[in-house]
C-alpha cells in the first residue's frame, strides 16, 4: 500500500490543482482580510485542497464575506470572471443575481444542506445575464470550534439538457396539436366520403351493404382516434378493441390479456376484424341473446425464437354458429387477421363461434 502523501504547511495550494492552485499561489494575501495561507484554519484549508484536487466542479465560500475558491472544472461556468474572482467575496461574483442565492446561502449557514435540482438562474458570464440552468448542493463547512464558518458546494451546469427538454416537450406539443387538427380532419373526409356514399348509393337495393359500408368507416375512424393518442406510432391492443367494439355494447364483451403495443397496420387490421367479428356476431351469433357474451383475450407465447400474439375470440349464450354458405368481404377481413396476412382460424361449434388469430409480434409492432 503507498503511504499517504503529507500536505506541505508552507505550500498549502497542491500541485495537482492546475490554474486554479496557481492563481491562488499567485495572489498577493498581505492586504486580503483572510491573511497569509499558511495560517488559514485548518477545516478551510483543507476544503481548498480536495476542491483543487477534484475534477468535479466544486467551490468553497468561507467567511462572513464568503470569500470563493474554485477548481478548474468549475472554471469555465464563470465565463469572463475568471479568475479575476477568485478569492473575492461571492457577492461580487455574482451581484446579478444575489437575490436568488441568498436564500441558498441563508439556509446553509444556518445548518442545513440545501439541494437544488436544474435550478434557473441568470448568470453574466460574458457582459449579458442569460438563463441557465444547475444541478447544486451547498453544505455547511465548520470551524474548528463547530460553528459554520462556511460552504461547500457540488454543482453541474444542466442549462443543456434542461434546454434539450424543453424544446423536446414543445416540438412533442406542437406534434400533439398537429396530431389532433389531422385526426379531426381524417373524421371529417370519413363523414363526406359516408355521406357520398350515402347520397350516391341511396337508390341501391342492397342497402344493407351500403349500412356496412357506413360501419366500416366508423371502425376505421375509432382505430384513427386511437393512434392519434400516441403520435400514430403505437397504440394499446386492449384500447384498439374497446374502440372496436365500443358501439356494439361494453357490458356484452369481456376484455383480457397484457398490455401489448402495436403498429398502425396492426391497429386497422385489428379494428376492422373485431368489427366484422362483432357485426356477425350482432346479426347471426352470441349478441342475437339477452344473455349471449363475447370473451375477447389475448396473450404473448414462445415459438422457439419467437415472440407470438395470440388473439382468441369466443362467443357463448347464443346460438350454435355454423358455417356461411357464402363468403363476403366482411369474411375476407376477418381472415386478414392481425397484420393483414392471415393466421386466423374459425370453429363453428354448438356452443358459438370460435376465432383464433396469430401472428410474431415483431410484425404486429412494425410500423
């Protein structure tokens, strides 16, 4: 083990302390009110000495004046006063704004260890105060005779990163805005392009066909709502399916499963595929009984390597389900599955219908 290195009485300003120790050693003590170094007190020196030592921005204030001492890393947070400061009373240094350090300092002369996290304050480091923002904590330094004679203080400057944030949040704002007025745009074509349809097909006989037209926009439009809550990036599967099936009746469905994030492909394919399961379900299965109910549930299991959705849906209470004689568009949908790919399966059993769909995640995730 080296043997500890013994501090020179004569020399008190270490070596290792770069600029900083040699502008200290460079001042002329004879007329400052602290005096020569050498006979400073010892808790003040030593403080100097792992302030100099560090590589941490630190500083000392000592003194009814609170004379300053500072290292090399907190050196260029002063911009143009250093290092004519150093050694001079803290007020100088920083008159600009005394008012919002006094309150700091008031507390820690009176014993208390005051910590500040990305503080505001208004510096003039190079002749105009501009915002800045840090991280500090000011504690009390003690006197030989246990009386707080000081204070020591931790800082970083965060005027970057709180900068960074702010302008994150602002632009995360903006796009919220801009999110909305284009969901709020995507309903309105949606009710010209129902309205159209509407208008145009008014004479059509199969206006049962044209009703389901109408439904289907109005899936689409609740998937839009959805993931216009998270910047259309992602969306919760359970959200997507409540909005799915919110029109249909939410005492007749029971939702289960982990929270699970998807695309926007997967969100419209999902959409469009509970609705379809729904309206059939409304007009042939579980939803044409007072006491039919449909169980929706979902959950992520492993295919060797790969992460796999699974997706069932289960109606009981009504009717026995049986296979269509014809299959339409609603069918073809919901045979598209999650990703729009496939991987879905029917059972028509005695007790209703049964829907199971799969898919990797990774593509129920993708963008």
């Amino acid at each position: 083990m080296t043997d500890p290195v013994l501090s020179d009485p004569h020399h008190p300003f270490a070596a290792i302390g770069g600029d900083c120790a040699n502008t200290l050693r460079a001042i002329d003590w004879t007329d400052h009110p602290l005096g020569d170094p050498v006979g400073w007190p010892a808790p003040l020196k030593t403080a100097v000495q792992i302030v100099l030592a560090s590589r941490f921005p630190m500083m000392v204030h000592w003194g009814p004046a609170l004379f300053t001492f500072y290292n090399d890393a907190y050196a260029p947070s002063l911009g143009r006063k250093h290092p004519g400061h150093m050694g001079q009373p803290a007020r100088e240094w920083w008159s600009e704004m005394w008012d919002q350090l006094t309150p700091v300092f008031d507390q820690v002369l009176a014993g208390k260890t005051v910590f500040v996290e990305n503080g505001r304050y208004t510096p003039d480091r190079d002749g105009v105060p501009k915002e800045a923002f840090f991280t500090h904590s000011h504690s009390p330094l003690w006197d030989v005779d246990g009386r707080v004679a000081g204070i020591f203080l931790v800082v970083a400057e965060t005027t970057s990163e709180v900068v960074a944030k702010r302008d994150r949040d602002a632009a995360t704002e903006q796009q919220l805005l801009l999110n909305e007025e284009l969901a709020h745009r995507i309903k309105n074509t949606l009710s010209v392009v129902q309205a159209l349809a509407q208008q145009t097909l008014n004479k059509v006989e199969d206006q049962e066909a044209v009703a389901s037209f109408g439904k289907r926009l109005t899936a689409l439009a609740a998937a839009h709502d959805v993931l216009t809550r998270d910047q259309w990036s992602t969306a919760g599967l359970g959200d997507v399916a409540k909005g799915a099936l919110a029109t249909f009746g939410e005492d007749r469905f029971l939702l289960s499963g982990p929270e699970v994030i998807i695309g926007p492909r997967a969100t419209l394919s999902l959409s469009l595929m509970l609705h379809e399961l729904a309206t059939n379900a409304a007009k042939y299965g579980a939803l044409t009984a007072t006491a039919g109910r449909v169980t929706v549930s979902w959950a992520v299991t492993s295919d060797g390597n790969k992460d796999i959705l699974r997706l069932r849906w289960a109606e009981r209470g009504g009717p026995p389900a049986s296979e269509p004689t014809r299959k339409g568009f609603g069918s073809r949908l919901i045979r598209m599955g999650l990703t729009g790919s496939g991987g879905v399966t029917l059972s028509y059993g005695p007790e209703g219908l049964s829907v199971e769909a799969t898919a990797p995640l990774y593509q129920v995730q993708e963008a």
